[in-house]
C-alpha cells in the first residue's frame, strides 16, 4: 500500500505543470528615477518575458495633475510602447502599468521620474554679453575716430 501511494505521488508531481513566473519590468524609458531634461515622445516598458497576446494593458503617465498617454500603439513581444502627449511641463511625472500576460496572472506596477527644464542662461550672462558688445563698439568707435 505504501508503494503503490509513493507511486502516485511520484505521477502527480510528474504530470504538475510546471511554474511560471510572470513577466518582470526590466527596462522602461524615461528610467526609473531619472531626471531628464527633454520631453520623452514615447514610453517604452522592457520586460523580461514575452508580453505579446497579453490581455488588456493599462498604463498611465502621470503629472501636474493630468494624464500625458495617448493610446498604445501596442505590444512587441517583450515591449510595450505608449506615445506621450507633446509639451510636458516641467515636474513630476508618475508611471502606472497594469496588465495580464499570457500566463494570466495580472501584472502591476508604477514608479517616477523627472522631467527638468532645460538649463537657461543666468541673468548675469546676459549683463556680461551686453557690456562686452558696448565695450567693443566704444572700441570701434574711438578706433575709426583715429
């Protein structure tokens, strides 16, 4: 009797299919945590396995109190890419996704990034540029006065 319950345990494990994990974010772009200083065009979100065939996405980005994604231009295999709306402003954004993969466990997940304003000139450049430029025309002046 023992043997034959060890037997059957033994099928059992044998015919249990075997686990999967489900897909992991390894890539996105803007990156997790970055500070960038030009507006992105299009989100892409890397994951590990493939994503292709998935059920439905939601995915979101985030920020100064209105969402930024236009609809997804769709799955490639282990990469999903969403295009942004154009003039971001500078600030905060935050980024939600939400989808089921084939294995059709749902997959979630969010994180930020950053998005500064390009660097601009300080007010005091402008002062240097503009005393250099009536420094040189007084030069010129008093040299064709010569």
């Amino acid at each position: 009797m023992t043997r034959v319950l060890l037997v059957l345990s033994f099928l059992l494990l044998c015919l249990a299919p075997p686990a999967s994990a489900s897909p992991a974010l390894v890539n996105a772009t803007p990156a997790e945590d970055s500070t960038i200083s030009v507006a992105p065009q299009i989100l892409r979100l890397t994951f590990d396995r493939t994503i292709a065939g998935a059920g439905p996405y939601s995915i979101a980005v985030t920020g100064g109190g209105r969402q930024w994604t236009e609809p997804m231009i769709g799955a490639d295999d282990t990469v999903l890419a969403v295009p942004l709306r154009p003039a971001m402003p500078a600030g905060d954004y935050l980024v939600s996704y939400e989808l089921t993969p084939p294995d059709g466990v749902p997959l979630k997940g969010e994180y930020r990034f950053v998005l500064r304003d390009r660097a601009s000139p300080p007010w005091w450049s402008w002062l240097l540029i503009g005393s250099a430029v009536v420094a040189a025309a007084a030069t010129a002046y008093r040299l064709a006065r010569r």
